[in-house]
C-alpha cells in the first residue's frame, strides 16, 4: 500500500489504488513495466487534473453551488444552525430613527371668530355681487407689493360706481340723505317743529303711543347689535395693525424651523444612517474571514472540537466534584448499611416482645397493622448496584495527567489554518466592496446636500414671495391709521350717546308718570322722556351725515381690498389682479431630470398641493422638480455579473486528528469513565428507607408502649420493649436517616453539575465522546469533499447580502421621505398665517365695520319720526278730573282765572265733612291755560 504521506501528496487520489506488493513473484516482465509505468505518472496525471478543475472552478463553483445544493442533510440554505432558528445569514443593520425637536409658534392673538356670522354674509354678498375690480384702484409697487391704486388717493369712484348699477344706487341713497338730514335737522329745529305737536283724544293717543314705544325699543335694540359689532371690529382692526409685525415675524422664525428640520431630516436619513450602514458593512466585512470560517465549522460539523475542548477543559473542575461524590458515596453506603441493620434489630425486638413477652392478641395485632415485618426491607437500603466512583474519579485524573486537552487543540490549530485561507481569499474580495461603500457614501453626502439647498430655496422662495402677500395695503394703515382710530371711537362714543338717551326716553316714557300740568317736568317722568327724545333727535340730525359718510368711505375700501386680498382664497376662478399677487416661483432654476424648459409654481398652487399629511416630497414628485425614487438609480450598488475571486487552495489534504489521536481517544472513550451518567446514582439512591416515616413509626410506637403501660401491668416487659425500640427509632432518625437524605441530595446535585461539564447531549461519557469523534470525521470529510465550494458560496452570497442591505438601505430611505419629512402642516400654516393676516385680520374687520355702521345710519332714519311721534305724546297734559272741571268753568267766565271763588266752592260743597281738607292743587292759585299756550316763556305768563 502506498504510504498516507504518498497519498496526500497526489491529492488525495490514489486511494484506490493499491501498491505492487514488495515480494511478488511475476513470470511476464511486461506487467512490471506497466505497473512501473502507472506508478510513475499516476500522480502526475491526478496532479494535472486537480489543476484544470482548479480552473474551471472559478466559472463552474457557482453552478455546482446553486440553490438546489444541499449542504448539510435536513438543513436548509447554506447549512448553518441560525439560518434553521430563522435568523438571517447575514445581520442587518439597525439604523437610528430621526428625533426632531421643531417647536413652531403658535397664534397668540385672540381669535376673530365672534364675527363671522357677519364675515360670511359680507363674502356671500360680495360674491353674489362682485365680479372684477376695474383697473386704477390697486396698483403694484416697485417692491411688488399691492397698494391702493391713483384713482383711490384722486377719490375717483366713476369707473367702480359705472360697473356695478346697485353699487351706484345705493351710493346715491346715503349721499342724499349725507345731504338732505343736515337741512332737515335745522327747518326741524329753527321752525320749532318740535313744540307743533297734534292733539289726540286719550282713546286714540294710547295705542298709538304703545305701537310707537315698541317700535322704537325694537330699533334700539338693532342699533345697541350694530355698535356692538362696530366697537367688536373696531377693536379687531386696532390689533391687526398691531400684530403685523408680530406674526411676520413668527412667520420668519417657523420658516427658519422648518428649513432646518427639513434639512436635519434628509441630512439624517442620506448621511447618519448610510454611515451607520457602512459601518456594520465594513466591520461584517473586515470579519468575513471570521464569518465564513465559523459558517463552515457549523455545517460541517467541526464545532465539535470546541465541544472537546469544553469537556477537557472542565475535567479538573468535573475531578474535584467527583472526588466529593466519592466521599458522599461511601458515607452513604455507611449510613445505610446501618440504618438497615437497625431497622432489622428492631423489627426482631418488636417480634420477640409481642410473641413472647406480651402474650396479648393486641401486640400480635399492633406489630401487623404497623408494618413490623417491613422493617429494613426498603428499597433504598441495598446499596449493591451503587456505582464505585473511585473508578470515575481515577480515571478522570488519568485523563488529565495523560493532557488529553491538547488533542483538540491541534485540532482547532489544523483547523484555523483553513482561516488564514479564508483571510488571504476575502482579500482580494472585501477591498472593492469597501470602495464601492464609500464611493455611495460621497454619492449620498452630495445628494443629500444638493437636495438640501433644493428645498432650502423653494421654500425661501415660496416664504420671502409671501411676504408682499402680508405687506398689501399697507398704505392703508400709513395713510388712515392715525386718525383712523379716534374717528372710529367718536363714531363708537356718538352711536352710544344716541342709544343711552333714546334707552332713558323709553323707560321713563314705559314707566315714569304722566303730566298733569304745566311747568318742568319732574324726574323720570314723561315730560323728562320727551327731552331725552328731542336729544336724541338733535343728536341724530347731528351726527347723522359724519357716521354715514365714514361708514360710505370704509365700504369702498372694503370692497376695493376685499376683491383683492381675500376672494382669491375662496374662489379659484378669483379675480385676474391676485394672479399679480400670488408669488410665483421659477422652478427652472431647480436641477431636475425631468424638467420643462419653462415651469411656474405659485405659492397658493403649492399649498394647495402639499396638504396638511403630505411630504414635501410629494410637492416636488408633483412638479418633477424631484423625484425620490431616482435613487434606486444610482451607481452604488455592486455589480453581481463581476466574478468573484475564487478559492483555490487545497483542502483536500486537511485532516483534524491523527491516527494515533484517534486511537488514544478510543482507548480514553473506552476507560473506567465510559459508562458513567447521572442517572447510574439517580437510579439507584432515593429517600424512601422506611416502608413510612421514621416519625409516624416512633410516635406510634411511643403510643402502644404508654397504652401497656397503663392498661396491662401485667406486660410490664413487653412495655419496656417497644419503649426501647421507640427510643432507638428516634435515634436512628436523627443520627442515620436525616444526614442520609442530605447526602443523597447533595450527591445528586453534584453529578448533575458534572454531567453539565463533561457529558454532550445528555448521553453517557462514551456516547458523547463518539458522536463527537464522528461528527469531527464527517467535517474532516466535508472540507475535503465541498470546502472549496462552501467557501466559494459564502464569498459570493457576500456580494449579494451587501447589496440586499444597499437595497434595504434605498427603500427605508423613500419610504422615510414620502412618509415622515418634511409634513407640509408647518408650511400651509406660514403660508395661511401672512394670508389671514391680510384678508382675516384686516379686510374682514373694515367690512364689519361699516356694515355695522351704514346699519346704524339707516336705523336712525325711522328712528326720526318714530321719536317724534312719542315726544309729543309725551308732552301731553293730563289734569286731574276736578281741575280739569273747575279749569273749564272759569275758562268760560274770564281768561285768567284767579283761587279764591274755586277755593270758597270747594269749601261750600264739602262743608260738615269731617276728614277732608283742601287739595293742594286748590290751596294755591290755579292757572290753566290754553294748550296753545303750553310752552309760553314764564315771563310772558307772568305779564299775562
């Protein structure tokens, strides 16, 4: 036979082939020129062909290593123990999520919402009746900015009064009346028109007086609502002009926000988690040898040597614990042979003393219904079939004196030799992945920074475009502001003066009492109500023109900055001036692959595109400014079709252990320690010494011996007996049977920890050994068999696992994108906010304002006559029946009428009458005089 130094040699062929015995006898010399001859090139030709499998290896591996390989029976994949539990061959990589902290402003003003009843019917209305502002009203400026136009500050109404017919009639209402209540009021007051009241009958004047009385509280209270709602939107149009820059300013601070987190986000996502990407690539990488290795050992069994390892390495710990097991054996065996031979010296005592020192039926009955005969009949007192741990423990030391560990060591040491292999070959393979890594890591750095300044730009454009948007009409404060808000209180301060006089006429008119004759009126009465009247109607031929011209002259600009600034927000079909309003953004000058030559944004336009739950990549994706998914695109993945540098050295000469190692291991297998388990000490030792407690057994004892005692004197010696053996029982328990039991324990735990440190799957010593030895065979037969193209697999899987996890990597990345940057809620509030500020905050307040205020102005038209009607109502004397009586008598007689004559009649008529005395109104003299002539002057009266 050829020697295994030959054979390993030629590669392992020649195996087969069996050598020319030294003294064979050979009568043809022709057969020993050709056996010559095949001993000389047989090697040469085995050499050669190795050479050209070598290679066409590197084309051929990965077919014979396809997916329909089986690597290792009843595993799946490449084999591996992690791949059967679920795990993936390779780990992935766990990227850290993006914590932002973006703290936006919030809206610190009050809100406006106690007027919109009043804002939606000015929008109704205005979008009933507007539909386009005709040119010279708003202009733009040279900082395209929206401005009041030259035809407002030459007060040139022609051209809006000539577009809208309604427009212009009620216009010509206001203006007449503007003109005509100043001439009224002063015909009203110089004619005395006031004092020219018609007599009624008091039939006819009551119900009247009721009927005008409730008319003129019902429009009190509508002009108390419109100074309300004018005072409301007075205050609404001071706050805006003073939040302007307030929330400019707020507006700059959640743009700068959300820029940056924006920013921070894609910056994260691009760069910090590609980072950490290649930085688990480049450590699993720089470890594949180390992976690979370990993936070989695990399909091809060779962890085994670790196992031996393992065990020769706990068997010094495994002699110290047997050596306790020695000692804890023989002092069980100790103890129990002596518990037995008590159990049984008692049982003899116990017989000897019912049958022949007793002489009672019950001693024979007692030791019958106790068990007597059982008496160290256990079990678990033969100690015959314990294990002799002397042999374990000797020949465990023998196996440490003899340094077995060493041969699985040399085993690990042929074995790592395949390492250095694997290391040589990754190589020449982990160098241009690495540099495929890092190449995508410049790719992103520059995509993530351009896509930054990108989005950087479009928003400050859409933000500094907006900002003319809340800059529109500032003229309006700069030209009407100062002087806007004491006019708005004198108008406020005049409307209340009115309703407070008109509001004291009607209670005292309701409830103070009636006149009954001339001169001042007392308080509270109804003459003080027709006072109150003629203020008030003073009051409103007074300020009747000046409410209603202001109230005309914010109806105009309400208009004109309405059909501006806020019907754009409502109607998409608004009016063609916001198109010059609305920023526009280029977007040419953003890169993109598929962008038109000439391409607009308005900001309105991408606000309405970018809902409140979208991306802003979604805006982007939507304008083909960008496109997220373009990544999928780009050249950092690894070219699979490249070929794989292949493995090419030779394992088929690789060997675990010798022959002699092998020998001594079977010769150690074989040893004194072979048989040995737990279960040879767990079967045979147990607690149960007694056929029931030691402690029962004594009590009752205890029990039957005082019974005697008490009741048969006459067995005083049979009484002696059983307390005898109640005593020993008791002894025996505490002195034999207890510590047995705690020895027992304690040996039981104690081969239980050794069979952890030297035993493999739970088989005896022997077994696991041989299992091991060969599971160790059939890796030293798989390397030499598939090795190579094991190795060869894994090397290329890596290439394909890097670009799963690229692939991973580029998907997380999108899906980030399109879910969780840059939600464009913060951008549509800054945007609503300089919006709102304009139409909400400005143009709505002035459109309350003068509605409420016309509305006022043409309450106080009815107001006029309804007043006074009730003013000379008010002023109606009514005197008291007798006076009234005695007044018409002496009316007849003479004009002027003096008191004694109605004084002496009185006295005459009620003369005899205990009880009664002269009214006042007839102790003093009485004048009565015409109803004509009620509001003569006293100096005039007095004369007369």
């Amino acid at each position: 036979m050829y020697s295994s130094e030959s054979c390993r040699s030629t590669g392992g062929g020649c195996s087969a082939v069996m050598a020319p015995p030294r003294h064979r006898k050979s009568n043809s010399h022709a057969v020993k020129l050709i056996l010559l001859l095949l001993y000389l090139t047989l090697p040469i030709i085995i050499r050669e062909a190795a050479a050209a499998e070598t290679e066409g290896s590197g084309s051929g591996t990965n077919s014979k290593a396809g997916a329909d390989t089986v690597w290792r029976e009843g595993y799946v994949g490449d084999g591996t123990t992690h791949e059967q539990l679920g795990q993936r061959h390779w780990p992935p990589v766990e990227f850290t999520q993006y914590r932002g902290y973006a703290n936006y402003s919030r809206d610190l003003t009050s809100t406006h919402k106690a007027l919109n009843p009043f804002y939606k019917m000015m929008h109704f209305i205005f979008r009933i009746l507007i539909s386009d502002m005709p040119p010279g009203y708003v202009a733009l400026t040279d900082n395209n900015k929206l401005a009041l136009g030259p035809k407002v500050r030459q007060n040139d109404w022609a051209a809006l009064l000539h577009s809208y017919w309604f427009l212009l009639l009620f216009v010509l209402f206001l203006l007449t009346f503007i003109i005509f209540i100043p001439f009224i009021g002063v015909c009203y007051c110089c004619f005395c028109c006031c004092l020219r009241c018609k007599q009624y009958s008091r039939s006819k004047k009551r119900p009247w007086r009721l009927v005008c009385g409730i008319c003129l509280a019902l429009m009190v209270l509508f002009l108390i609502l419109g100074l309300i709602v004018a005072f409301v939107a007075n205050k609404f149009l001071d706050r805006a002009f003073e939040d302007t820059k307030l929330t400019m300013r707020r507006s700059s601070e959640d743009t700068c926000t959300f820029l940056k987190e924006v920013a921070d986000h894609i910056y994260h996502l691009m760069v910090y988690n590609y980072q950490e990407m290649e930085a688990h690539l480049d450590e699993h990488l720089n470890n594949a040898h180390n992976h690979i290795f370990l993936d070989l050992g695990d399909t091809s069994e060779s962890n085994a040597l670790a196992e031996m390892e393992r065990i020769f390495h706990n068997m010094p710990k495994a002699y110290k614990l047997m050596v306790q097991v020695d000692a804890l054996e023989k002092e069980i065996i100790l103890l129990g042979s002596q518990l037995r031979d008590g159990l049984r010296g008692q049982k003899r005592n116990l017989i000897y003393a019912a049958y022949a020192l007793c002489h009672l039926p019950k001693c024979y009955r007692w030791n019958h219904e106790n068990g007597v005969m059982l008496y160290g009949t256990a079990k678990c007192l033969h100690m015959d079939k314990v294990p002799n741990t002397t042999t374990y423990s000797e020949a465990i030391k023998k196996i440490i004196e003899d340094e077995f560990y060493k041969i699985p060591l040399n085993g690990v040491v042929r074995l790592n030799r395949i390492k250095q292999m694997i290391l040589k070959q990754m190589r020449l393979i982990v160098p241009p992945i690495l540099r495929s890594i890092r190449r995508g890591r410049i790719m992103m750095l520059d995509e993530a920074t351009g896509l930054r300044d990108m989005i950087d730009s479009l928003i400050s454009d859409i933000h500094l475009n907006t900002l003319r948007t809340t800059k529109t009409f500032e003229d309006v404060y700069e030209k009407f502001g100062h002087d806007r808000k004491a006019i708005n209180i004198v108008i406020c301060v005049l409307l209340f003066s009115i309703v407070v006089v008109l509001t004291s006429a009607l209670i005292c008119g309701f409830f103070g009492p009636k006149r009954t004759m001339p001169g001042p009126s007392k308080p509270c009465s109804k003459g003080m109500a027709a006072s109150c009247l003629l203020i008030a109607i003073i009051l409103i031929f007074c300020a009747f023109s000046f409410i209603t011209l202001v109230g005309l002259f914010y109806m105009m600009i309400g208009l004109i900055t309405y059909s501006t600034a806020c019907a754009p927000l409502r109607d998409d079909s608004a009016l063609n001036i916001f198109r010059e309003l609305d920023p526009v953004i280029d977007l040419s000058r953003y890169k993109s692959r598929n962008m038109e030559e000439k391409a607009t944004l308005s900001a309105s336009n991408a606000i309405r595109a970018c809902q409140a739950d979208e991306s802003i990549f979604d805006l982007l994706k939507a304008k083909k400014i960008y496109n997220i998914e373009d990544l999928l695109n780009m050249e950092i993945f690894l070219d699979a079709s490249e070929e794989t540098p292949v493995f090419t050295d030779d394992l088929s000469t690789l060997y675990l252990f010798t022959e002699e190692e092998k020998l001594e291991l079977n010769e150690m297998r074989d040893s004194n320690l072979s048989r040995y388990h737990s279960t040879m000490y767990s079967d045979v030792l147990c607690t149960k010494y007694t056929h029931k407690e030691m402690e029962l057994m004594r009590d009752e004892t205890e029990r039957f011996g005082i019974e005697l005692n008490v009741r048969h004197w006459e067995s005083m010696p049979a009484c002696l007996a059983y307390y005898m053996s109640f005593s020993d029982l008791k002894r025996y328990n505490e002195y034999l049977l207890i510590p047995m039991r705690k020895d027992v324990a304690k040996l039981l735990a104690i081969v239980k920890e050794i069979d952890k440190l030297i035993l493999y799957d739970n088989n005896n010593f022997n077994k696991g050994f041989k299992i091991l030895m060969d599971a160790a065979q059939r890796s030293e037969d798989f390397i030499r068999n598939k090795g190579e193209d094991y190795i060869n697999n894994l090397a290329h899987n890596l290439t394909i696992s890097v670009n799963e996890q690229l692939q991973e990597y580029i998907d997380r990345l999108i899906y980030e994108a399109n879910t969780n940057v840059g939600h464009c809620q913060p951008l549509a509030y800054i945007y609503h906010q300089g919006v709102s500020l304009l139409c909400a905050r400005l143009v709505d307040p002035i459109n309350a304002f003068w509605l409420a205020t016309l509305f006022c102005c043409l309450l106080l038209l009815p107001i006029l006559p309804v007043a006074h009607c009730l003013m000379c109502m008010y002023l109606k004397i009514y005197p008291s029946p007798i006076v009234a009586q005695l007044a018409a008598a002496e009316a007849a007689r003479c004009p002027v009428c003096i008191g004694p004559p109605v004084r002496s009649a009185w006295r005459n008529d009620n003369r005899g009458r205990a009880g009664h005395t002269l009214p006042e109104e007839l102790d003093r003299p009485i004048q009565v005089v015409a109803v004509r002539d009620e509001a003569m002057p006293s100096s005039k009266r007095k004369r007369e």
